[in-house]
C-alpha cells in the first residue's frame, strides 16, 4: 500500500471534489479547454483526432525500426545516421517541427546506450511513437542515470562490468535514438525482414533485438 | 522484472520488461480518452506558434518537479495529469487562455454533463 492511502486528505489534488461529477476531473478540464481553444480559432478537433491517430497506431515504433534497419543493411546510412541523424532521419521524412535534434547512438559489443528523459519524459515521437509508462515513471527517469546497470538488470539484461554503459539525458532540443547491435543469424536478411524484428526496447536501449523464437531456424 | 522503487509504484514497468514479450507497442500508451486529447492539444497549439517547443518542455519539467515536491512517487499513471496542469499553466502565461475563464467553463461541461441522460453526447447550451 502506498502512504498516501492512509492520508487520504492530505492530498486534496483538485480531483478530489470531482468525484461526484459524470465527467472525472482531467477529462472535464481537457473538455473545457478543447472548446476554449476551438472557439478561439486555435485548435480544430477533428485535427486533433488525426494527431492522436497517427501517433497511437501509424508512428509507433516502426519508424525508427525502419532506420536501425537500414543502417543494419546500407554503411554509407550507418555513417550518416552516426554523424548527422537529424538529417539522416530526415531522409525519410518522418522528422517534424519539433525544432529537435536527432542523436544516434550506437550500440556494440564494448558500448551499451541508455535514453533517459531526467527532468520530464523528452522522447523522439517522430520515430518511436509515444513513450512506454514506465519511460514516463520516476523510478526509471530517476533510476536511469544512478543506477544504469540495475535499472538494465530490471529490464532482463544483465551487464558484464568490462561493458561500458553510456546513459543520454535527452532535453528539448536533442533527442536520442540507440542504434542496437544487428543480432547473429540475421545474414542475408532483406530492411523489412530486420525491421519487423527490431523493438522500441532496443531502440531507447533497455532491450536488444533478438531473433523471435524459431525465426532464423 | 521490476524497476523496484518502490515496490508498490511498479506495476506498470515490467508489462514492456520482459524483451520476450510481444515486440513493441505493448501496453496502453494512453489510458484515457482525455490523456490523448491534452497531447494532441499541446502538439497542436506548438504547430500554430502559441509556444515554442522548449518552452513547452521547461514548463512540463517545472510541472513534474513541482508535483513530485509534494505528491506521492508516480508510476508513471499521474503523468498526463501533470501534462495537463503544465499546458493550463503555459496558455494562462501566454494569455491564450486564463484561469478564471477555464475554471468558468470547466464548471459549465460540469452542469451539462450532469443535465445529460446517460447516453447522450453532452453539449454546452447554446449561447
């Protein structure tokens, strides 16, 4: 049980007194807000849907699995996605005017890469979709940058002590995508073949790609 | 599988721990209605120019920082309520919309909500 069930008052968040209300809090004050905005010209809902949509189920993580896949595939990508990602992603037209800085970070047998958002939860929507929960959580955005190799253990992935974990705080203007190590039995894969084997895990560096369990037999 | 401070906070974390669950997109990204419509708001209302991208990400931060002085660990499950006290704060600062006027309208869907049979799209009466 958390402490704060024993208090219940303690913590009056405004929500509270809405209890009674059809509409909980957030969703009442989301409402009221949407309306304002529409009616002052600054939003149109059917915009928004498209937002949500688009973020929710076309982004996801398949655009940065499309990149990783093809600097798996294409060296001269590789080479320009490590030196210049923000216009290597660009190539492909999913990067928006989020006025950010694209950073890829690679991953090999020596360097792990971890992407943490410390003070909020800063995250390359264009490529990876909406952040995880748990990407969004205190634990790990407090845990991250402390404590890298016990937050990876949590994660499953235990790392020898001659690996060198590198943790990236991502800010506003710079966001980072890992690029993780193509995994063996993959040879002669075709882009779509790896991309459809590479996870959001691995591109924010708590996962690897591993070969689904009976691909590549 | 667990980010384990404190225990209790866990429960969402080790849903994408696992690498042998299914890949991606597991677990809710959103888990309501309204926790999409504030991102989608704030996405918007950066597009149109109200605020920069920075500046957006500076007040979510002082947001977060100031909801963790005096609330409970978060799990991750009070982050779009701290999302939504941030973009409220940001148009009040850029006069876009102020706070009385908001609460004035969050009390109107109030009384609409209310007055709508079960069922039924609620509306603000026309003005």
């Amino acid at each position: 049980m958390s402490d704060d069930h024993h208090h219940p008052h303690d913590h009056d968040h405004g929500s509270d007194s809405a209890h009674d209300r059809p509409l909980s809090g957030p969703a009442l004050r989301v409402k009221a807000l949407e309306s304002l905005l529409a009616e002052k010209g600054l939003i149109d809902p059917k915009t928004l849907d498209e937002i949500v949509d688009t973020y929710e189920h076309r982004v996801g993580p398949r655009n940065g699995a499309r990149i990783v896949a093809r600097a798996w595939t294409d060296p001269a990508y590789r080479q320009r996605l490590l030196a210049n990602a923000t216009e290597a992603i660009a190539e492909f037209g999913f990067i928006e005017s989020h006025a950010e800085d694209m950073v890829a970070v690679e991953n090999t047998p020596q360097v792990r890469n971890l992407v943490v958002c410390t003070l909020c939860s800063c995250y390359p929507w264009p490529v990876l979709g909406l952040p995880p929960a748990w990407y969004k959580s205190d634990a790990y955005r407090a845990r991250a940058v402390l404590d890298p190799r016990g937050v990876l253990k949590a994660f499953g992935q235990d790392i020898p002590e001659d690996i060198e974990v590198r943790v990236w705080d991502s800010t506003a203007e710079m966001r980072y995508l890992v690029l993780p190590e193509r995994p063996a039995g993959t040879e002669g894969w075709n882009e779509e073949q790896l991309a459809s084997i590479v996870t959001r895990d691995s591109m924010v560096g708590v996962g690897t790609v591993i070969l689904p369990a009976g691909a590549g037999a | 599988m667990t980010i384990s401070c404190p225990p209790e906070a866990d429960r969402t974390v080790d849903l994408t721990a696992l690498p042998a669950l299914p890949r991606d997109d597991a677990g809710p990204v959103f888990r309501a209605p309204w926790e999409a419509q504030a991102f989608a708001m704030t996405l918007e209302l950066h597009r149109r120019g109200v605020f920069t991208w920075p500046e957006w990400a500076g007040t979510l931060a002082e947001e977060i920082a100031r909801a963790k002085a005096h609330d409970a660990w978060d799990d991750g499950s009070h982050y779009y309520e701290r999302w939504l006290a941030a973009l409220e704060a940001l148009v009040a600062r850029k006069q876009v919309v102020g706070t009385a006027d908001l609460s004035q309208r969050v009390d109107e869907w109030d009384r609409a909500a209310r007055a709508t049979p079960h069922g039924q799209p609620v509306l603000l009466p026309q003005r």
